[in-house]
C-alpha cells in the first residue's frame, strides 16, 4: 500500500507517523486504514518489537477530519454518506474496530504526544499500550467511538471532565493515570525512543504473553463489552442533531472544540505551561 497520510519506518522500533501537519494531522478513513496496515506490517516483521506512534508538525493529532476538500473526497470514493446505516458501519469500521485491534497487537506500542491530542487523538493514545507526552501536551476526550475514558481516568474523574468539555494538560494528564511519562518537550522524542529500544532487547514472545494477560484482565473485567455498548451509545448520540458535540458537517462538535479553548485562556480549571499553538 502506498501512503499518503502516514510514514512508516520498519525496524526493531518502529516508527509510525501522523503525516498530514497542514491539517494539524486531521484523521480522514485513508489515514485509519494506513495505520492498520502498517501496523500489520510491524506484527508481521519478526523483527520489529515495539512500535512508536507520533505526529508530524506542531501536534499529536486534532482529531476526526470534519471536512478538508481531501478528506470529503476520501469519504466521496468509499461511498460514505450521511445516511444512517452507512455512517454506523464507516465510523464503528474506522474508529471502534481499528482501534481495538491495534489495542490487541501482539507487540508493545508507545503513543508520543506532543500539541493537541483531541477526540481522534485521544483514541489513537488510548489504543496505544502507553502514553509518553510533552509537558506542554493538551488532551481532550470526549463520548467518541472508541470510548475509553472512563478506563482511562476513572468514572467521576471522566464525568467532571467530560461534563466541563474542558482541555487537560499533561501535567494533570499524567496525575489522572492516563499519561505514563512526562518530558520537557524538546526531550520527549530522545526519552521515548531511549526506552522503546530498551524494550526492543526483551522477548517479543513474553512481551506478548504480558500484553495478552493484561488485556485479557481487563476485558474480564467487561472492557470489550463496555467499548462495544458505548459506541452504540454514541451513535444514537451523533445522530441527534441538537447535540452540542455533532451535527452536519461537524459545526456542533467545532463548536465543543471552540467551548475547550476558551476554557483554557481562561486557566479554566488549570493554566498549562506553554500553549502548543
């Protein structure tokens, strides 16, 4: 497959980056569908151990791709309309399915998170087995179709900040459990690669046997079947047009991005330490 919202680069870690910074690394279905090659890829490279999750220019990702003339195009050739049963099986295809099995590969993954992580974004983290951000990284999660927050942060912790529709900086990011590590922005890229390769020198078989126990956890714990009734949940959600967080062409969900950043000039509840931009 030939990519054009991606890089790829194989190895023992392997790199795997958000390539669209004029768009602030927007997510159409074509860079979904990318990275779930070229996460096939690294699987299927014995040598490959750990894979990095990074962004291209100024941020992580600003999240779903509402409406760039390439990502309308995108969605024109796959024949994705705003019609109900096609909107179900393209988002539930792209953003809930995709997500869970790259929660489920068979090798170790890092997500570095630099800028904006929003919506998409924090799906794309989520999915990842851990988070290494900058410490002028901001997130904001919302009721998307891979709904992880509750997991990610605790249920009253998710609910007070879901609730606000407000950014969280690394720093508290970090506190809420989401973000494993914490770097001063111009060491995340040395920090993270340091430990990926620390990771590349142990047994890719017994990493895996940790991963699958691990997920294996939780999912008794009824993750899958939550992830699974939450994305029903959000469906019913997106298709309510009074939502504040959806609507056509996505004004309603810009309008909840807009809401976030005026929280955050405010220093509303917590001013972070350098804007990203």
């Amino acid at each position: 497959m030939e990519y054009r919202d991606i890089i790829f680069e194989p190895g023992a870690v392997a790199r795997l980056i958000l390539n669209r910074p004029r768009y602030h690394n927007a997510q159409p279905p074509r860079m979904v569908e990318e990275m779930d090659d070229a996460f096939g890829r690294a699987v299927a490279d014995p040598d490959t151990r750990i894979v990095i999750l990074s962004g291209a220019g100024a941020h992580f990702s600003a999240g779903h791709d509402l409406g760039t003339p390439d990502s309308i195009a995108d969605r024109e050739e796959r024949g994705i309309t705003r019609e109900p049963e096609s909107r179900y099986r393209s988002a539930r295809a792209y953003w809930y399915e995709a997500s869970m099995r790259w929660r489920n590969l068979p090798i170790p993954t890092i997500a570095m998170v630099h800028g904006y992580c929003i919506y998409g974004g924090w799906i794309f983290a989520s999915s990842m087995d851990f988070v290494f951000a900058a410490d002028n990284a901001l997130f904001l999660p919302s009721h998307t179709q891979y709904f992880t927050a509750p997991w990610d942060l605790g249920a009253r912790r998710a609910k007070e900040i879901l609730y606000e529709g407000r950014f969280i900086t690394a720093q508290e990011a970090r506190e809420y459990g989401f973000v494993n590590r914490l770097f001063p922005a111009e060491d995340l890229e040395r920090e993270t690669l340091a430990y990926a390769n620390r990771v590349a020198e142990t047994p890719r078989f017994g990493n895996r046997q940790v991963k699958f126990s691990i997920n294996n956890q939780q999912d008794g714990m009824g993750f899958t079947t939550f992830a699974d009734s939450a994305y029903q949940t959000y469906f019913i959600n997106s298709i309510v047009r009074d939502d504040p967080l959806v609507g056509p062409n996505g004004e309603r969900r810009m309008a909840g991005v807009a809401h976030a950043k005026e929280l955050l000039k405010r220093g509303t509840p917590a001013t972070p330490l350098a804007h990203p931009g």
